[in-house]
C-alpha cells in the first residue's frame, strides 16, 4: 500500500480512485483499515474511497504522544497529499472521535460524517482505570486466551471474524500501544461543542455495542443540528460494518446520495 509522508508521519492508506465523491474511512481502536474492506467492495465504484491506517495502528508507526485532534489533522493532510479539497468522513469508534474533531477544526474540508458506534463524550474514571488495566495486561502477555476473545467478543461479536483480528493481534507489534492507549484513555469530552457542528451527519449503531452505548448514540443525535437518522443494527457489537455490512452499506449509501 501506499504511504503519504504528512505531520511528520509516515500514514499507510489505500485510495480506489475515480472521480466519484470521496470517503475517508477511519478505522476503530485496535482495528486498522482493512476492517472497511466491504465498504469499498461495495462503494468503491461510484464513490473515492480512501482507508488509512492510524497512528500505531497497520502499517503507520508512532513516535511519541499524540490527541485525537492531531488524528483529524493527518486525515486532512492525507486529502491534501490526494488533492481532495472535501469528503465524507465515515468513522468508527475512535475513527469517529477524529472525524467529529475534524469537522471542529476543518469544517470546510468535512462535507459529512458518518458515524459508526462511536461519540463525543470522554471516559470516566472508573472506565479509564477498567480498559487501563485490560490494556496494561494486553502490553505485557499480548491477547492470548480469555482476554483476547473477550475484547474481540465486545469489538466485533461474530467469532469467525473474531478469530482473523486475534490472530492478527497477536502477530503484531504490541510496543506501539503505549502512545494510542493513552490518548484513548484521556481523551477530551468535546460533548459540549457538537452544536458547532453543521455538516450533515448520519449515525450507525449496533444494539448489542457493549463498548459504546446506544443511549451514546441518541444523546449525540439530539445534539446535532443536522442529524439524517440514527440507524441502529440489530444483533451487532462494537463494529456493525464488519458484522452486518449490507445493513451499514445500504445506509450508507442512501446518505450520500442524499447530501
């Protein structure tokens, strides 16, 4: 895959191309960009549909503490090094907390969100210390046994799938977790602010998210000047688009079609 060197960063991405309206999908905690390879299958014909690997997540390293507002800024300067001048940004999880900060700090460069189980509140601190110590164990033994199924068991749900992402997870690098974690853990509450936000947007949320719950999603829907829905999906966890992708890609669909 390509790599865009922006921010001082070294970003790993894929672009199908075409002159079509262009999405850039930003991947979930622990995910990476391929997690949105059914979005492109089944849009990458008529839309340009870009997927990047994250800070400390695929192919693109971490050198030191970063914020999810510097994630927005190198989804920005990925459009820029495409000579995209606006996109859609299609978010999930984490994906979605960089796409809501984008549209805070480049409103002219977001042309609408989508986001996929995901918020604009902060945790708490019972939360920070809970994932805290999950992911301290996860740095030092890696996510063998009960601990790797049960973070795939909340993330994805489907344990065919879930096997692919341990095995991967094992296979990787767990050194660059150090810097993602915490910017995870201690990430702003940007609640207060999504009255600023006047794009469009369109909300896309498992029933059975355990991460993230559906009362999230509503509360930010109330929230937003220029909510299209709140579809939620049935049977799914954390991360529907891998679970369920007809019902999020139809969605999906129908809301660029829209805008």
């Amino acid at each position: 895959m390509p790599v865009a060197n922006v921010n001082d960063q070294s970003i790993n991405y894929s672009d199908s191309g075409g002159d079509g309206a262009a999405i850039i999908f930003s991947h979930g905690f622990l995910m990476d960009n391929s997690m949105f390879d059914s979005q492109v299958e089944a849009l990458g014909n008529e839309y340009r549909c870009v997927v990047w690997d994250e800070r400390g997540f695929g192919e693109t390293p971490v050198d030191g503490p970063f914020s999810y507002w510097d994630s927005a800024n190198d989804a920005v300067a990925l459009l820029d090094h495409l000579g995209i001048e606006n996109a859609v940004f299609a978010g999930m999880s984490q994906g979605g907390f960089l796409s809501l900060r984008a549209a805070l700090s480049h409103p002219d460069r977001v042309a609408g969100i989508v986001m996929i189980d995901s918020e604009s509140g902060a945790f708490n601190e019972e939360q920070i210390e809970g994932y805290g110590a999950m992911f301290s164990q996860w740095q030092v033994a890696g996510p063998l046994g009960e601990l790797g199924e049960t973070v795939a068991g909340m993330i994805i749900g489907d344990p065919d799938i879930s096997k692919q992402w341990i095995a991967k997870w094992e296979a990787g690098d767990r050194s660059k977790l150090q810097e993602p974690v915490q910017t995870l853990l201690f990430r702003d509450d940007i609640t207060d602010r999504m009255g600023e936000i006047n794009c469009p947007v369109l909300i896309i949320h498992g029933e059975e998210d355990q991460a993230i719950p559906m009362e999230a999603a509503e509360d930010l829907m109330n929230r937003l000047s220029d909510c299209r829905g709140l579809v939620r999906v049935p049977g799914a966890a954390h991360a529907p688009n891998m679970t369920h992708p007809q019902i999020v890609n139809d969605a999906i669909s129908a809301f660029l079609s829209e805008i």
